[in-house]
C-alpha cells in the first residue's frame, strides 16, 4: 500500500500527558500537512511542510502541540499536557509538488483524552 | 469565521435518483475548488474539482456545478448508489497558501 499511513490509529491517554502521532506520507510527495476533525466538523488544518521545513501554522496549534519532519519524509505531532479538549481526529495529508492539486489523506489518528 | 459553508448536515436519496450536494463560499479569492468524500473510520478521499474558470466538470456519475457570481457550487451524482453513502465535504484552498478549509460536510445516504 503506497498511500499515507499513520500511526497509531487510536490514542487513549490521561490528562496532561504526552501523546506523539506519526505520518509517513506518500513517497514522492515532498508537501505534508496536518488538520484536526472534530465531531460535526470538517478538518481544520493545523499545520504545513514543505520538505523537512515547516513554512505554515494555524492559530490552532497552541504552545503545547509542535511538528517536525526532520528529513523530509515522516512527520511527528506531539501534544503536550493533553487537555480534554484535544480529543479529535488527527489526519494527515501529503500532496506533490506544482500547481494546485488534491492532497491525499492518511485514515487519522483519534485521541481521547479522558 | 466559516469560509466554506455546507447547510445540509444530511441528505437521504433513493438509489438510482439523483444526489445533490450544496456548498457555499465567502471568500470572492478562492479560484479551485475540490470534494471529498469520507467513510468512517478512513481519512478523506478525493473525489472531484474544478476550477474557478469553468462550470462545470464531469467525471463519470459525478458533475460538480461553480456558480461565481452566487458563490454556490454542487456536487450531482446520477445515478445515486447505496455505496456512495458517506459523508462528503466541499473544500478550497486558502489564497497564497497551502491549506484547504473544509465545509462542515453533508452525510448521504443511499437507500436501496
């Protein structure tokens, strides 16, 4: 399967702490992004690499939530001091470099955070 | 503030009939516009797009219709199937930069 994976699939954690999702996004796709679906909402983004440089971030990623690609291919999130209210869907998307086209999303991570 | 506006939270349709899909926009920049479709428990999957230089594109049961001056485009499946059940979220990219905003989604229903 070539398409973008992530993992895990599903984070329960206590609050306030730590939690660290992964994406490996499709090979030749060097553009990388990261949105955040809640109930009833679409997603809402989050956060966007191009290569190993982080170029965009939303309002939405607070001081406790930080990204990284340090190569150029996989990317971590990290949330730190998880509150409940960061319970969401976490999906990542990869797209190619060029004019605008799709970006191609991986199934998600859901946390809980009880 | 919601740039890209889905008022149907849900919307059910007899299998064989024609779907359609309503989506809104308030921002007059946006020059591409995508939907996606969505399962449970699976990531977003492209479905379709155009762009803001037409009105329409085609592709196979699926026609998505841009009206500019109303800011309002649809998303026409014909004919409807019970596998096209899911919920699916119109979507633009944000001027000068990289990210799409989501409408909120519309949930459809295919009954047999």
């Amino acid at each position: 399967d070539t398409g973008v994976s992530q993992d895990p699939r599903h984070k329960i954690t206590k609050r306030g702490q730590n939690v660290t999702f992964r994406c490996d996004p499709i090979s030749e796709h060097n553009r990388l992004y990261w949105y955040r679906q809640t109930l009833g909402q679409g997603p809402e983004f989050l956060t966007y690499f191009q290569n190993e440089a982080q170029l965009e971030k939303s309002r939405l990623l607070s001081d406790r939530f930080s990204a990284e690609r340090p190569k150029g291919s996989f990317s971590t999130l990290e949330i730190q001091r998880t509150e409940q209210g960061d319970s969401a869907m976490y999906l990542c998307a990869s797209s190619p470099t060029g004019p605008w086209g799709e970006q191609f999303f991986g199934p998600g991570t859901r946390l809980t955070v009880l | 503030d919601q740039q890209v506006k889905q008022n149907s939270p849900s919307l059910s349709v007899q299998e064989g009939r024609i779907s359609i899909l309503n989506c809104d926009y308030t921002n007059s920049m946006f020059d591409y516009f995508l939907w996606y479709k969505k399962y449970p428990a699976e990531g977003p999957t492209f479905l379709i797009s155009i762009s803001s230089i037409k009105d329409k594109n085609e592709d196979g049961r699926f026609t998505v219709f841009l009206n500019k001056s109303a800011k309002h485009l649809s998303l026409h499946i014909v004919p409807s199937q019970p596998g096209d059940s899911a919920v699916y979220f119109c979507a633009a990219p944000q001027t000068g930069a990289n990210n799409l905003f989501f409408g909120t989604g519309t949930r459809l229903t295919v009954i047999p």
